[in-house]
C-alpha cells in the first residue's frame, strides 16, 4: 500500500514541477492578473516557508 501511494506522491510531485516549468517558460504569456496571483500565492508560501524553517532552528 505504502508503494502505491509513493507511486501516487511521486506522480503528483513531478506533475507539479512540470505545471510550474511551464508556468516559468510562458510567463510573459500571462495575464498580468495571473502573473500577479501567482506571485503573491508564491510570496505567501515562501513566507510560511521561511517561518516554519525558523521555528525547527
């Protein structure tokens, strides 16, 4: 079971960073308004981030 939802977790995850690669190469494609919530959803979750990392210190 636990293979199965690595397999799943890894399925998401690479998903993920192909959605962001293709987020990145057609940028200026973009809305300004998508470019705009998406830098601020980015800001927020680097914030919590940084926050969290200097929690565990």
């Amino acid at each position: 079971m636990s293979e199965t939802l690595e397999n799943i977790t890894r399925n998401q995850e690479e998903k993920r960073l192909e959605d962001f690669k293709r987020i990145a190469e057609n940028w200026d494609k973009l809305p300004e308004r998508a470019q705009g919530k998406i830098d601020g959803i980015i800001s927020m979750a680097a914030s919590a981030f940084l926050k969290e990392t200097k929690k565990a210190r």
